[in-house]
C-alpha cells in the first residue's frame, strides 16, 4: 500500500542550509526542489503546487516577506514554515500576518524542523521555543499595517530590495522583464513616495523593513 509522501519546497540563499534540510526532511517527505532567491521560490512554489514551503526571511532579489505573500495571494492551502536567523517578534509576528504557520530559528534541534512540518500538515502553528509567545501573539493581533507597509505597491517593493541591492537599474529591469526607463520611473516615484532624496536613505528603508539583511 502506498504511503502520502507531502511535498516540500525549500528556499534559502545558503546551499548548505537548504541541502541539509533536504538531508533532514526526505526520509519522511518529497523535497520536490530547493532554490536559493524569493523569484525562484514564487515561480517554483506556483508551478509545483508543494504542501509546505521552507523559506528564510532575508533572500536575495525577492526577500521572504514579499515572497510569501505572493505564493499565498496563488496557493491558498500551502503551509509556509519560515526558517530563519531573525529572531525579531515583530518579524515573527509579521511572518504569522502573511500566512506563515510556523516561525523556527536556525538555532533549533534539527528534530524540531521535522516535527514542525508534521505539525503544520495537521493544520497546527508553530514558533520557536526561544520567542517570546506572548509577544508575538500580541504583535500579530494588530492587524492594522504600520504606515510605511502601506506606502509601497508590490511592484515598487519588488525594485526597491533589487535596487538596495545594488543592482543597476539594466539589471532590475531584467529580472523584473521592464524597460530601464520604467525602473527608473519606479524608483523617482519610491524616492517621492518615501521623502528619500539619496540611495543610502533607500537601503536604510529596505533594511528596517526587511527587504534586505543590514
């Protein structure tokens, strides 16, 4: 008789990482792929159609936040496990906001990943042990986004962490399939949106909400 294996997805920009979690996770379950950036994770989690993602918060050119929010927006049922060296509440609590069912620091026993997946294929939430719950929960109930989380649209988000990550404006617009003319568009209109008037005040903006890593 045949068994359900449940899919899983893993996304971290460290291989390493993402290799020993399939070490860890295939005895029990079907990593169908592993991929290193948030576009990859979107377009395989959409063509894949996974039970679970694995993902971290901080990737590159499109980071865990966003990432995650664009998966659920398509896959409403996928279960997302964060995985991750952000031990912040506030980040967790965001996590929790976008659809997250789990929240796990990389300092956790390679068991709890495991039982962490078990858990959130029963429909349950999990946090990592060395989080403050009560915080967290607290954090999460505010359902009213901070005012800078309602400043930028999708796409605006999307060219700022590709531009705070010091890609030239040809480069963005080939990972984001526009005219360099466009990119430039969006980034006067993100300066004015934003009150920014240099690049630094733009990589401070992607760092204090999590675009990119400081």
């Amino acid at each position: 008789m045949s068994m359900f294996r449940a899919r899983i997805l893993i996304a971290d920009d460290h291989s390493l990482v993402a290799e020993l979690c399939k070490h860890l996770l295939e005895p029990e379950f079907e990593v169908v792929k592993t991929v290193t950036d948030g576009r990859a994770l979107v377009r395989a989690a959409t063509t894949l159609n996974p039970d679970v993602v694995i993902l971290d918060i901080a990737m590159p050119i499109l980071n865990g936040l966003d990432a995650a929010q664009q998966i659920k927006d398509q896959l409403r049922q996928v279960k997302l496990v964060y995985l991750t060296m952000n031990s912040d509440p506030e980040v967790a609590a965001e996590a929790f906001r976008r659809g997250a069912s789990a929240y796990l620091l990389k300092t956790c026993a390679s068991t709890e990943l495991v039982k962490t997946v078990r858990e959130v294929l029963k429909g349950r939430t999990c946090l990592s042990s060395s989080l403050p719950r009560e915080k967290v929960d607290y954090l999460r109930r505010q359902s009213a986004p901070r005012p800078e989380e309602e400043k930028l649209t999708e796409r605006q988000r999307e060219v700022l962490q590709l531009l705070a990550e010091g890609k030239m404006m040809k480069e963005v617009g080939g990972i984001l399939n526009m005219t360099t003319r466009t990119v430039a568009f969006h980034k006067y209109r993100i300066m004015e949106v934003l009150g920014a008037r240099t690049n630094a005040e733009l990589v401070r903006y992607a760092v204090r909400n999590h675009m990119i890593a400081a």
